[in-house]
C-alpha cells in the first residue's frame, strides 16, 4: 500500500489542511503522492478567491513530517538517465512548482523527519514552525547521488550555504535548534505545543487581508525572477479601488479591527 497526500477544507473554510501519510515509512514520499500533491495545489491555486483558504497548513501524519523520497521505488528509474530525468523534472519539480505558485500562505507544521523531499515540500512554505524533536536534512551522499539542480535552488533560497555545504558533502542531520539559528525555520517549540503555534499563527493570517497575502506572494515571486517587468509593476496597484483595501484603511482612520469578510 502506497502513501496518500489529503487535503480537509471544511465547508469551503478559510483554513485548509494538506497531510502527508506513509504509514510506516515515516511519511516517505512516492511518486503518486508527488503527483497528488501537485493536484492539490494547482486546484488550490484554481479557486476563486472568495472560495479559496486563506491559510494551508502541510503536516505529516503519526509525528512524522516526511522522511525523504520512497526509497523502495527508486530501483525502478534511478538507474535509467531518461528515467531519472524525468522523475526529478517531470514529477518533484511540478509537484514542488505548484507549491511555490500557490498565492495562498502556506505553513509547515514540523515534526519528526523533515529530510530530503520533505524538507524541500516545508522550503515551499512561507512558515515553517518546527517542534524541538524535529530534524532536518538531506542525507542522499550516503545513497550515491547529488540533489537536482532545481530542488538545491529551492533549498538555497531558505537555507544558507554553509549549511547546505553541511547537509550534502557532509550528509548532516540537523537538529531544530541549529535550524532556527540558520533560519531555516521560524520558530521551535515542544512537541505538545505545536499544534497549538501553528493554529494561532494560521489564525493571524485568518484575521488579515488576504488580498494583500496574494499579492505580497506574487511580488516575491517576480522578485526572485528577476522582476517585476514593467507592466507587473503597472498591474501591482489595480488593488487601489478594491473593497479590502478601502476596509483596511477606513477601519484604521474609524480606530477599529477591519472586517475582511468574504466577498
């Protein structure tokens, strides 16, 4: 039986939940959890603004966030170039692609392993929130091969160099403590009180405009691509006359919470 990637969205809620189970594999990732994980974001990413979550929370089930790619599977295209070329660019990238184009605020609720495939799914997050037992790592030296160009662009733009250096010619695991000081996380808490960080800090998100998260997710992306091109700078500000920005302001000027209803 293979692993399952799920996604609880009650009653079109403004909190949604994406959970990666592989039972008794600690949540290892195989190719058909890939492919789902890459449906669930692009369908998120598909949904009209007033039906969509305002914040996704990615976990893993039993304690464990994800423990790396589906060893057990990678007798069957690792040793075939096409084969492994296509895995990496056809099957990770567009999983992990769809992640990172997802206008939604992403949170990574950390436990356990977060090694490999899993540490590069929590590196698609815009917070990442790790509880004390938590380890991180990609520890692939000791299997014969290097990370994919695309997946060490990711991690590098949420990890730092040395650590990285660490992770791969190393293979070093790294505990939650040395990930908060390297920044690669935001912050570590005991196992008991994860649950509860990551529903208050979903809950901020909840509260503000998510309007102003999209597009504040947007502009980084233009940002890390070299932009934004002129008519993106132009598009920027087509926010000026919409209702959640003229709420945020008149509730500042009124001295009072703004209401970023639904619609």
């Amino acid at each position: 039986m293979g692993g399952s990637v799920a996604i609880d969205h009650r009653d079109a809620g403004t909190l949604a939940r994406v959970t990666l189970a592989n039972p008794g594999k600690h949540n290892a990732i195989d190719i058909a959890m890939w492919r789902a994980l890459r449906a669930i974001f692009e369908r998120l990413q598909a949904l009209p603004a007033d039906e969509a979550p305002r914040v996704v929370v990615v976990s893993g089930a039993g304690g464990q966030f994800a423990s790396g790619g589906d060893i057990v599977e990678f007798v069957d295209f690792r040793f075939d170039e096409a084969r492994l070329h296509d895995f990496h660019e056809n099957i990770v990238a567009p999983a992990l692609g769809a992640m990172l184009a997802c206008d939604i605020p992403l949170i990574a609720q950390i436990d356990g392993a977060c090694i490999g495939g899993g540490l590069e799914i929590a590196a698609c997050c815009d917070i990442r929130i790790a509880a004390e037992g938590s380890r991180f790592g990609a520890p692939i030296a000791k299997l014969g091969f290097p990370m994919a160009p695309g997946e060490l662009k990711l991690l590098s733009g949420v990890a730092p160099a040395p650590m990285l250096r660490e992770m791969l010619l190393e293979a070093r695991l790294f505990d939650a403590a040395r990930a908060l000081q390297c920044g690669l996380v935001h912050a570590v808490v005991p196992a008991q009180d994860l649950a509860a960080l990551v529903a208050e800090r979903a809950a901020q998100i909840e509260m503000l405009s998510p309007q102003a998260a999209r597009i504040n997710k947007r502009t980084l992306r233009q940002i890390a691509a070299g932009g934004p091109s002129g008519p993106e700078r132009r598009a920027h500000f087509a926010y000026a006359d919409s209702a959640e920005h003229r709420e945020g302001v008149q509730a500042f000027v009124q001295k009072r919470a703004p209401r970023f209803d639904r619609g």
